[in-house]
C-alpha cells in the first residue's frame, strides 16, 4: 500500500467514477427494458425523474452514486489538511484507507442488497473513521 495519504482519496475518485459509469450501463439497460426512448424524453428531465419508472435495483446505483458525492467531499478536505499540516502518520494512511475499503464496501451493498440495517452499520463504521479523522486533522493544524 502507498504510503501518501492521498492514494486512499484518489482510489475514492476512481470509485466515484465507477459508480456513475455503473449507474449509466443499469439505467439505459433498464429505459431500453422499459421500452423508453431518450429521444422522446421532454427537455431538462432529470435523474430523479426516473425514479417512478424504473426499477429500484436500477435507482439504487444512483443513489449510491450521490451519496459518494456527499459525505466523502469531507474526507477529502480532511486528507488535504494532514498531508498539508504533517498529519500523515500510520494511523492516519491507516483510517484513511479503512474509510474507502468501507465506502466500497457500502456501494457494493446498497447497490445490490441494500438492506438498510447493515447498510447503516458500514456507514456508520467509515464515519467512525471519518470523525478520528476529522479530529486527528484539527489536532495537526492546530499545533
């Protein structure tokens, strides 16, 4: 494993980024399957505006996708601080690199399972990781 405290959020990015190329292939896979031609789609529909037609194992990478765009943005920021402020130690490569295997790990189970008590949990667990962060990344800035 790398030793920059970068790699784990440019693995996040190229995660990210599967997901959205995931949720492409299932959507037009599952508008084809439905018989609905982009073509004739009335102009500036959005994604949520298939959320009635197609399937919920279809929407799921979707919202997965989103969620990927929300909380880890934070984790970014964090990871930019410690590599700035001379934060990276052991355990912080060690945390940052448990919170995307647990944000994989939390896309691969809401977009195929998702069930949400144990959705929750793996969510729970990479905020865990997240918070240490977050408070390890106050503590270097700070002194």
């Amino acid at each position: 494993m790398s030793n920059s405290l970068l790699a784990p959020g440019a693995i996040l990015v190229l995660w990210t980024l599967v997901m959205l190329i995931w949720t492409g292939v299932t959507r037009f896979r599952a508008l084809a399957k439905a018989g609905i031609d982009l073509k004739e789609a009335p102009p500036g529909g959005r994604g949520v505006n298939l959320e009635t037609i197609l399937p919920p194992e279809t929407n799921w990478k979707s919202h997965n996708y989103t969620h990927l765009l929300e909380q880890p943005t934070i984790f970014y920021a964090v990871i930019v601080f410690l590599q700035l402020s001379g934060g990276s130690t052991d355990l912080t490569r060690g945390l940052a690199w448990a919170y995307v295997v647990l944000r994989i790990v939390h896309s691969l189970w809401q977009s195929t399972v998702n069930r949400i008590p144990v959705r929750f949990a793996i969510f729970s667990l990479a905020t865990l990781c997240l918070l240490a962060l977050s408070l390890l990344a106050v503590i270097a800035t700070l002194g």
